[in-house]
C-alpha cells in the first residue's frame, strides 16, 4: 500500500515537474507528503533500529520540514496578495525551474530513499551487534551518498528561503502596482503596507531591503598559486561529460558543499594559535571565494528570465560569503602558506573515482591456493569459490573467482581482486556463529559478503589471506577483563581465538587456468584437486587433495614430539573425521544441523565508506553458548588420541580442497646474496602464538580487537582462580589468568581500534602477516598491561581451550623436563592454549638447530621489530655538536654548548665541589642506599636555598631528592596527573625548554601554550602572557621559569612579576616553578628565587623542580629537588607519603654522591660562602660576555638594536637571527648555533667574541 501510493505520487509530482505547466504549491505539499510516508515507513516508532539507521532518519525528517517551510512560504506569499486588494483573483508570480534546479531533484532522492529502505527492511528493527556491522559494511557507503543528497538539499533550501522570499513579496508589490494604477492615494497606503509585510522567515521586507542595499562586500584575496591549481582542477575534469562549461546549477552546487566544508565549521578559541583554522577549511573558503566568480560570470546567470529566482539565490550566496570573510577582518588567522594537496584544489570531487591500492591483471601469474563451495546470494543454487594469490606480490595481492554450477552461455566471471594492505576483511561470524557463516571483504570499490556453508570454510578462507591459522576452533561466549597495575577495566564480551602463523603454498596457474571456472561441486563427486608445488622439485608437479593435517590431535602432538618435520612431496588423502573428538557430546552436536548460506556483493563505482558506530549492550556473541561440534567445523576439532605410532605431519588444520600448508623448514629461511658472488641463508625467528579476542564493551558497544602474544614467559596463572581447589568450587572454575612471569612482567599485547570511520571495527586484514611491519600495528601496542582474566560459559569450555590445574606429580613442585612438559599437553592439561605454545617451542628449537648450522648465516631479528629514532625529536644539540666537530676551520665557535665554560672554553669544576667532594670522600662514608626520598641533608638545605632561610612554609613543603631537575619536572608531572582535582592540562610558555612538553606528555598531561616571548621586539610578550592567563580556564596549571628563562634569557621585572602573581590568583590557576639557574642567573641566590618567594608570600602553594646540575656544575651528578608547598603540616605527611609511592617504581632510590656533595656545601658555612662567590662569577662572565658582544657589534657600525642581548640573563640568548643568517653563520663563519637563533653564552670568551661579533654583523648589517 505504502509502495503504490508513494509511486503515485513521485509518478504525479514528476510528470508535472517535467511537463513545467500547471505546476502549484500543492506539488512541493505532495513532496512533503512523501518524505513523511518514507518516514513513516522506515521509522516508525515502534521499530527498534540501529543507530545509523535513526540518524539517516533524521536526515529525512529534516527534508519533510523544509520542505513544509518552503510550502508555508508559498501559500502565505499566496494570501497576502489576495488579501492586499487584488480586484480578482491574481496569480502568484514564481517560478518552478530555476527554484528546482537551485534545491535539487528531491523527487529522485526521496524515491532512492525508499527503493533503499525497501531493499533493507530488516535495519528497521533489532539494533544488535550483527545489525551494526551489516550496515556498516553492507549499507553505510549508499546510504551515506544518500544522506549527502539529503543534507545537500536541506543545506540549499535553508539558503534559498529568505531570497525566495523576497522575491515573492517584492513582485506581490509589483503586481499590486499594476492593478491600482488609477487609484493614486490607494497604491501609497498599499505599497506601505506592503512593505511592512512580514513573511515566514522575513520578518519585515522594507528593513531587509534597506540592509540589502546597505550591505558592504568582503573578500580575501586568493593567492596566484592557489588559483592557478583552481582553473587547472577546474578546466581538467568536466562535471559532466562533452559538456563545454559546467552550468549554472553545477557551480552553485560545488559553491554549497565546499561551503559547508570551509571555515564557517570552524570554531575559534582564546589564543592566537586557536585562531588559525585548518588549511583545508581555509582553501574551501578561498575555493568558493573563487567559484563565485565564475558564479557572476555565467552567461546562465546574466541571461536569466525576469521571475527567475537565480540572481536573487546568487545573491544570498555572496552575502553569506562575505559575511564568513569579514570574520578574517575581526576574528580569525589565515594559515601561512598552507599545504595544498591534490584532493584540496579539487572542484568536482564528487565526480573522483578512488583506486585500489593494487589490482590483479589478468595476465600475471597467479597461484591457486583455496578452491571452496559457497551458495548464490539469493537462490539455493551452490558456486565454487577459487581463491587465486599473485606471485611475486609478497602474498598480499588476491582474487576470488566465484564459479556458477550452470552458468548460461553468456555467463562472465567476475573476479573479486584485492590487496590485503588495502582491505577491510571483517568476520561476521564472530557475532553470529550460525548460518550464514560471513566473511566481508570491502575494498574501496566494492563490497561483498561471502557467505560460507561452514564455520571451517570461513576459518579457510581468513587463514589464507593472514597467514595465521586458527587453532582449533573459535570459542565464543567468553568474558574478559584486562587489568592494569592493579586496575581493571569494565568486563567486556569476547569472542577467543588462538591463531598460529602458518604460510600458505598453492600450485601455479596459467592465465587461462586463473580465468576458467572451477567445476561444479553438485554432482556429488568432489572439486577438482589443486596441483601442489613440491618443495624439492620446481619443474615437477603432483596432483591430490589436501590433507588437513591437524585435523587430529595426534599429527599436532608429532610435531610436538618429534621436534622435526620432513617436507611433504605429496599430499595425503583426507583421513575421515572419528566421531570421538573433543566436541562430540550431545550439547555440541547441537550445532552441526546442516546449514546454507549465500553470496551476496554489493558493487558501486565509487567509494564505500565503513563507520564506526557503538551499539547497545547485551547485544554481543547471544546466539550460541557453545563452540560448534566436529560435526560442523569437519577438522577444527582434536581427537582425544595419543598414539604416536602413526604421527604425520603437523603443518595445518585446514580442510576441503586447499594448498598444502607450508610445513618445510624453507618457512624460516631464505636464500640471499652477500657479494662477491656468495650467499648466505637467512633465519627469520618464528612468529610467536597470538591469543586473538574479538572485544565488545557491553556498555557502549565499542568493539576492538586485542592480541596477546604467547610464548615460555606468557602462561596461565593458576593461582588466580580456584583450580588447584579441591571442593565445588573448583570443579565450577570457570576463570583463567594470563600472566607474564606470574605478573612480574608487562603482556605483549595489542589493541586495534578502529583508525577512522572508513574502518571496520573488527578488521582482521589488521593482523595479517603482510601488515606486520605497518606504522599501524606497532601504534597498536598495549602497554602497561599486566593480566588478562577470562570467564568462559562452563568449565568444559575452559579445559578444552585452556586446560585446568595440572596434577601431574612434577607441576608446580619441581622444575619438569621437556619429555614431562610434552606428555603434559599431550594428555589435554593445559588445553589448546598449551598445544599451540608447544607447537611453537618445536618451531624455535628447529630455528636455533639451524642457525648454530655450518651454514653462512645472517642472523634476522624479529620482522616486528620497531626501528629505533635516528634522533632525538626536538634536541638540535647533537647535530650542532656533530657539525661543529666536523670542521676543521681551527677558529670555529660552538654556540650550541648545555653547560658552563670558563673564559678558555674548557668545561668547568667549581673549588668548592672540589673541596665539598674531598669532604666527602675523607668521611668513607658507606655505600648504602638512600631512602626513597634522598639524601635528607641534602634536601632539607635545598629547600632552604629554594625557599629561604625564614619562609613560614618551611615545616610544611614537602621535598624529595630526583634525577636532577628533568627528574623533579617528571615526579611533579606524575604527582599533578595523579592528584591535580582540575583538568589535567599545564600551560608552558612559548617557548620553552625543549623537554618540558615531553616530560608532561609522557606523564598523561594535557600540554597548552601561553604566549612569552615577542619575536618583534626580541622581549617578553608581557601583555600577552598575563592575557592567556586570565584567558584560561579557571583552576588551570601553568608552568613558570623562576629565573633564567630557557630558551630566550627573557625574564619578567619583579613589577611584572607582581601583576603575574595577581592574574594566577584572580584565575584560581595552581603553579608550578622550574628553576634550574638559582643564582646562575643573577649571581644572587635571593633574586633569582623572587618570584618562588613572592607567590608564597602572597598565599600560593606552589610545586617546584630544583636542578643543582648549573649552579654548582654538578651536571653528571643528576642532584635535584621536588618540592610541594602544603596547606598544613598534617597535608604534608599525606604528600610525602604519595611521592614515595610515586618515586619507588619509576627508580626506587635517588644517587647519592652529587646529593653529599651538594649538601656538603651548602651545610658548611665556610663552603657556602665560597660557592656563593663562585657562583656569582660565573654569572658575571656571562653578564661580561653579553655586554661585549653588544660593545663590539656597536663598534663594527651595526645600525641594529643590540640592548635585548645584554637585557636578557642567563645562560642562553635570543640575538633575533633568522633561520637563514643562522644557517650563513654556520656555513660562511663556522659560528655554530640553533637556527631559531638561540645562543649559549657560556660558548663566549675573550677571544673568540670578536670573531663572533664579526661574523654577526657580516650576515645581519
């Protein structure tokens, strides 16, 4: 019923729409009426849809009531004018065509919508996990190119209403005109009345009209360049095909989407840098800045019917264009130099066809590596699948040739070719372990489901394209809970597999073998068999069906047992299932009952997108409480069989008519040239065991993938459930642990999320051997993880997948024998979890066999082995320091030094840390460790020199000894990221020291920026630091220099310190202090820790990291301090409680010889002295050194402004030099220094500041 009328009334609406006579309001009515039949139909209330389905819903919702809106505006136009005194019925004056062709065939979208809520009615009701992927991977590209229509047509029609209708009112004048010509004072009153006429989104005409003419233009001038990139995308693809320009409604079309794509989603926030949008967002602004021109220019727009709605839409357009442009007047930042790629300079992107990473070609070669049965999509009809893999392609590259069992003459095949790299293979079978048994595979052209006849050829098929087979069977209904140091995260749902990496060997085929279509398997006798490449014979072949060769546990415990394989020439006839195996009980039998599936593909010429969408709880693996029985996965069990008398191979447990699994010992090695015509063999290590977990939060429905790699460290900790107990408790054990050496030690384990929302939740192609070395899957890491419990269904399922408490009399007594351990496993005690780490203990004993081999050998490590940074992001140190010992020019100068030197440029001992070291040595004193918090001397006086002598807050600061101040800054950032009761987010300045953000980083904290430093005047940026902070949110962290700022030796007066003091305490802001120069700086101790102090006095309680390494050289010696002011002393002991918690695992005791020496001097009055006169000369030759290079650059006649070198303080200056004069410096002078033109002072002296002052006035003037 719903159908036949919705026909009607599209057939109605468009032969009118065609015809262009009779059109009338009652047409856009009719459009609205179908939108809220689709509605109805497709979301009803009642109806229990998935999320996505809703918000497509939504969408449609949102057409039905513009299109209300632009009815109303119609039949209110219509009213006024017979109400304004028309003398008989007028007729309203608009026109169809060009309103239709500004918002678009809502027709055609409304039917598409419909054919495609009819042809996937069951959305509609069930939101469960298998509803969810189904969409995305099924429906989710079509209906987004839907809903983009939909969001198109509402986005064009919100535009279009108010020039809409001010076109009507205003022509309503012009009529009115014409009819009361004759009456002179009637047409004054009427045309007043007129023009206060308020319309449905117009709300008084007149004042709209004045605004109109009052409106100023704004624009942006668009680059030449990026121009030029426009008129070439613009002139290279045509929107249409032999079309000689796009029209009118083309532009206008491009100019809406790329609208709603640039600057106007753009949100700016309080700082300069939060004021820059995206270069993407900025070329789409300039992008329409640019298509409006064309826009004007259209002979289509100049030549337009009088009641054409055009130039007034085209008009809007513009307006909102300049409105969006003014906010660059105002408001934001335009990007410098933004990064133009070929997908941003596009202007018909929704005419670009994406590619597949690779394609097979017909004519390369290809072997046959799977030949299966499936059935046809919607008829009972059963096809051979052909799984068909590129040689030469590292065994990524694959098609699939789907055969019919009669195909018409006609009949073509269609390959399916994909690349493994590039794919999304998402296992619906692990939602839904019943009939069908899906596999989808979606490439960025296509989408289609194979829908296996059983689990096994499922499990087949994903063996092949990973490379990694799953071991025994997939075990559903399992609860897991990761934990962390001690804390969990919410039990989620699971799916368990164990998968083993086992390469593939297939039989090679010619290029008409790899086109011809498979036999029919109806006739009851079975597929053809695949030629198998023997592994000692490249010219000779043998033909024979594929044993699955782990299909009992005997062949799996041969290789065990034997510890070596001999390479299968031939292949050996498949041995019948025994009906004892592990699942045939009458509870597992209950899933063998015969099932059929279908194949169904979905093909589109463009793109697919896949998103992401959580789903409700509850509705995770509720189908089957079981794993499936023999019966039903025909070789994924294990017999119960322990004879070794006529063991096999072991190579794989795949079934059916399949390549030989690769079992040779040429798995782990290859042959390569080491020159000089030799060669040598490579070994790879095995691929450890992977326990695979298909994971679903059971409250927000997220689902991901977590691996956790098995190997001698990684077992089953029986002492975290109630096996070994001997009562009902622990025969209803249904727990089990993995730890790594009994949770000493961190799992190696993996976590997949999905990366975007073109990404299936559950991508096994992720963990494909292929995709190894990928950034994404060593992004995967799962850190910190140090236990992973499972809960299974039952007991039974427990023991058959993990085993329980061993009672063999050598377990858990004494260390157990190899022999013991296999005969262990060989009795079923640790479950398939101990076969597959036995399997693989027998692979490695065969790898170190052959690579302690007389053989050449190349050692090869881990393929998975992350590679180590050639540098150290951020430290432009090393290469200034590697540049400079490079150069053999005798006068060179090192600008890039960390650390003082003295007036010959010769690292520098203090005499008092010579005399305090001495102190200390004479005591021969113990070697004992320090307790947690350090050297208590040591701290007690650092604490004092930090905070002075008489501070009130002295008995209630609490202090520990660190690792130097990079130590103090990481015990802060911990202690804040754990304790801070605000938003974990800390402010440093810009800039800063290169390793503040990474420290708060790698801590957990949140890293902002506040403005510091002003380039322009080589000064602090005093007004914009105080106003980031009162900009910030109120109980913020920020990070201050006390004294010395690194890197620009730019330090606030004490004036301005005050006025910062009072903007931190009007934010309620918390501080924390880095002052790693006390006394360095100045060469007084008490002026350089003002600001500590002054921020004290006025009620702060401030953090502070204190670093010993540049006041008293002790740079090796890593001496610091951590110190926090508490509200009491009773909230102190509290504090030193929690650092000590905090500072036992990250080193568990601080070095104590710098700490004695430090306090060495400052405990001793008459070494405390001398430091204090030492260390104010080094600050003087600092001070001496800045004003001569200022004197001397005078002297030279530079015209610049030298004062900021001797204005700022420290170790470290900030001379204004581009990057480019910095690079001269180095390249023409030999004068080495960071390029952002930072200087270390302490690289000066006496004889080289000449030259230095040289060379700087040679490149800058």
């Amino acid at each position: 019923m719903v159908r036949q009328l919705l026909s009607v009334q599209i057939e109605t609406t468009t032969r009118a729409r065609t015809s262009m006579a009779g059109i009338q309001v009652g047409d856009i009515i009719a459009l609205t009426k179908i939108a809220k039949e689709i509605l109805d139909y497709g979301w009803n209330e009642r109806l229990n849809a998935t999320r996505q389905y809703q918000e497509f819903g939504q969408d449609v919702t949102d057409l039905a009531t513009n299109l209300e809106v632009l009815a109303e505006v119609i039949q209110q136009a219509d009213l006024k004018l017979q109400t304004l005194g028309a003398r008989s019925r007028a007729r309203l004056r608009w026109d169809w065509c060009s309103l239709s062709q500004i918002i678009g065939n809502c027709e055609q979208t409304l039917q598409d919508c419909y054919v495609l809520l009819e042809r996937n009615a069951r959305f509609a009701s069930g939101s469960g996990a298998l509803r969810s992927i189904e969409w995305n991977v099924l429906v989710q590209g079509e209906a987004d190119q839907l809903r983009q229509r939909i969001q198109q047509h509402n986005t064009k029609i919100l535009l279009a209403l108010a020039p809409f209708e001010i076109d009507l009112l205003s022509r309503i004048q012009q009529d009115l005109q014409l009819i009361h010509r004759d009456l002179a004072d009637r047409i004054t009153r009427v045309h007043e009345d007129v023009l206060r006429i308020q319309g449905v989104i117009i709300p008084d005409l007149r004042q709209e009209l004045a605004q109109q003419d009052a409106r100023e233009p704004h624009s942006i001038e668009v680059p030449l360049d990026i121009a030029d990139a426009f008129e070439r995308a613009f002139s290279t693809v045509s929107l249409e095909p032999g079309a000689a320009s796009p029209e009118l409604k083309d532009l206008a079309d491009a100019f809406v989407l790329f609208f709603r794509q640039s600057t106007v989603c753009f949100k700016q926030g309080l700082f300069a840098r939060d004021r820059v949008p995206p270069d993407a967002q900025y070329v789409n602004l300039l992008k329409c800045i640019w298509l409006m021109q064309r826009l004007r220019e259209s002979t289509e727009l100049q030549d337009a019917p009088a009641d054409s709605h055009w130039p007034s839409y085209v008009t809007k357009l513009e307006d909102e264009l300049s409105e969006e442009c003014r906010r660059f007047e105002r408001e934001l930042l335009p990007p410098q130099d933004p990064l133009l790629t070929a997908e941003m300079v596009m202007i018909w992107p929704m005419k670009r066809e994406s590619t597949a990473l690779h394609e097979v070609k017909k004519e390369e070669m290809m072997e046959g590596v799977l030949d299966i049965n499936v059935k046809h999509a919607s008829e009972d009809r059963v096809m051979n699948l052909q799984l068909l893999r590129r040689l030469e392609a590292g065994g990524t590259d694959f098609r699939v040739n789907i055969s019919e069992e009669m195909p018409s003459p006609n009949a073509k095949l269609d390959p399916i070719d994909f690349d493994i790299r590039g794919t999304n293979l998402t296992p619906l079978y692990i939602v839904d372990a019943k009939v069908p048994f899906d596999i989808v595979i979606e490439t960025r052209r296509r989408v289609t489901s194979l829908h296996f006849l059983k689990l096994k050829e499922a499990l087949k098929f994903q063996h092949v394209v990973t490379n990694f087979r799953v071991f025994g069977y997939s075990q559903f209904h399992v609860e897991a809970k990761f934990v962390f140091s001690g804390q969990s995260e919410p039990v989620q749902d699971a799916c368990a597999q164990i998968w083993i990496h086992n390469p593939v060997e297939g039989r090679l085929l010619t290029t008409a073998e790899s086109q011809q279509e498979a036999p029919s398997p109806a006739s009851g006798a079975p597929p053809a068999p695949l030629t198998v490449r023997s592994p000692t014979s490249m010219s000779g072949r043998t033909t024979s069906t594929y044993q699955d060769t782990f299909s009992r546990r005997d062949s799996v415990m041969s290789a065990i047992m034997e510890r070596s394989r001999q390479s299968s020439v031939n292949s050996i006839q498949q041995s019948p299932r025994a009906d004892n195996g592990m699942f045939a009980d009458q509870e597992a039998r209950r899933f063998s009952v015969a099932r059929t599936t279908t194949l169904s593909t979905i093909s589109s010429a463009a793109s697919y997108s896949t998103a992401r969408t959580s789903v409700g709880p509850n509705d995770f693996l509720r189908q089957n409480g079981s794993p499936p029985d023999e019966s039903s996965l025909a070789g994924y069990g294990m017999s119960r069989h322990s004879s070794i008398s006529d063991r096999s191979t072991a190579p794989s447990r795949l079934g059916g008519t399949m390549a030989n699994g690769s079992s040779s010992s040429s798995d782990h090695t290859m042959t390569i040239a080491t020159g000089s015509g030799n060669t040598g063999i490579l070994h790879v290590e095995p691929i450890k065991p992977m326990l695979v977990l298909f994971t679903q939060h059971r409250k927000t429905g997220v689902r991901n993938m977590v691996t956790l790699e098995l190997d001698h460290l990684t077992d089953v900790n029986p002492e975290r459930c109630n096996c070994r107990r001997s009562d009902q408790k622990g025969l209803a054990c249904r727990d089990v642990s993995f730890e790594r050496n009994k949770g000493k030690a961190y799992l190696e384990a993996r976590r997949f999320e999905p990366e975007s929302a073109q990404q299936a939740d559950w991508d096994v192609s992720r963990l494909a051997y292929a995709r190894r070395n990928e950034m994404a899957a060593k992004k995967s890491a799962w850190k910190g993880l140090t236990r992973v419990t499972l809960t299974f269904a039952n007991p039974r399922d427990k023991a058959k997948f993990t085993g329980g408490w061993c009672r063999c009399a050598q377990r858990g007594k004494t260390k157990e024998t190899d022999e013991e351990r296999r005969q262990c496993v060989v009795d079923g005690h640790r479950g398939l979890i101990g076969e597959a780490k036995e399997y693989y203990l027998s692979k490695m004993v065969e790898f170190e066999n052959r690579r302690n081999t007389r053989q050449p050998v190349i050692m090869g490590f881990r393929d998975d082995l992350p590679e180590m940074p050639r540098k150290i992001r951020g430290d432009q140190s090393i290469s200034i320091t590697e540049a400079f010992k490079a150069d053999s020019f005798e006068k060179k100068i090192n600008l890039g030094v960390g650390a003082y030197r003295d007036d010959k440029g010769k690292p520098y001992v203090l005499p008092s840390v010579r005399k305090a070291e001495d102190k200390v040595i004479a005591s021969r004193m113990n070697k004992e460790y320090a307790g947690i918090t350090g050297v208590p001397e040591f701290t007690t006086a650092g604490a004092k020199l930090a905070y002075g002598e008489g501070s009130s807050a002295l008995n209630r600061v609490a202090v520990t000894q660190s690792i130097s101040g990079t130590g103090a800054l990481r015990i802060g950032a911990a202690f804040l990221a754990r304790f801070f009761p605000g938003d974990k987010t800390i402010y440093i300045p810009t800039p800063s020291w290169a390793n503040h953000g990474a420290v708060f980083k790698d801590a957990g904290l949140k890293v902002e920026k506040y403005r510091y430093y002003n380039k322009d005047t080589i000064g602090l940026d005093f007004d914009g630091m105080v106003a980031d902070i009162k900009a910030a949110p109120k109980g913020s962290m920020f990070l201050l220099h006390a004294c010395a700022h690194n890197p620009t030796g730019v330090d606030p007066t004490q004036e301005q310190w005050q006025a910062i003091e009072a903007a931190i305490k009007e934010g309620d802001h918390y501080v924390f202090f880095d002052m790693a120069y006390q006394g360095f700086a100045s060469g007084d101790t008490n002026k350089d820790a003002y600001a500590l102090r002054y921020f004290v006095e006025k009620g702060h309680n401030p953090a502070l990291a204190q670093s010993f390494a540049k006041n008293m050289g002790l740079y090796g010696e890593r001496a610091g301090i951590f110190s926090v002011v508490c509200e009491s002393a009773e909230e102190k002991k509290r504090v030193d409680s929690q650092i000590k918690i905090l500072v036992r695992p990250m080193y568990s005791n601080p070095p104590i010889h710098g700490a004695r020496i430090a306090a060495e001097i400052l405990n001793n009055a008459e070494l405390y002295e001398q430091w204090l006169v030492e260390v104010k000369e080094m600050a003087d030759r600092i001070i001496k050194m800045r004003a001569l290079l200022k004197e001397n650059l005078e002297k030279l006649g530079s015209k610049h402004d030298w004062s900021h070198i001797t204005d700022q303080i420290g170790m470290f200056a900030y001379t204004g030099l581009t990057p480019e004069e910095m690079d001269k410096l180095a390249k023409e002078y030999s004068v080495y220094a960071t390029k952002d033109g930072r200087i270390s002072v302490a690289g000066i002296t006496s004889d080289n500041v000449g030259r230095l002052a040289e060379a700087i006035y040679a490149v800058k003037g």
